[in-house]
C-alpha cells in the first residue's frame, strides 16, 4: 500500500487545493442589454446568437 514518507505541509497542500475554487459564473450582455449566461439561450427572449430559438414564454 503507497504511504507518504513525509508530512505534506500546508502550503503545498494549499496550493494543490487552489486549483479547486469554484470561479463566478461570467456573463454577457445581449443587442437588448439583458445579461445572460455565455454560450446558453437566454431564456427570456429566447434568442441565441443573434437567432430566436425558443418560443417567448407567455406570462
């Protein structure tokens, strides 16, 4: 079985653990100003790309 022959220290340990960090998610802004998540259909408008791919929902 691997054991460590040595006590990993904290800063080794903080710095394998740094690549974990959960970033925020980015967005962008539409022709309209609305903001929405990138490379998703924003769902308000349905548009995508410049294109309308889902039906407006009826509220």
């Amino acid at each position: 079985m691997a054991v460590p022959k040595r006590k990993v220290t904290r800063a080794k340990r903080g710095n394998r653990r740094s690549h974990d960090a959960l970033a925020n998610p980015s967005f962008a802004e539409d022709q309209d100003g609305e903001l929405h998540r990138r490379h998703h259909v924003n769902l308000k408008t349905g548009m995508y790309r410049g294109r309308q791919v889902v039906e407006e929902a009826e509220d």
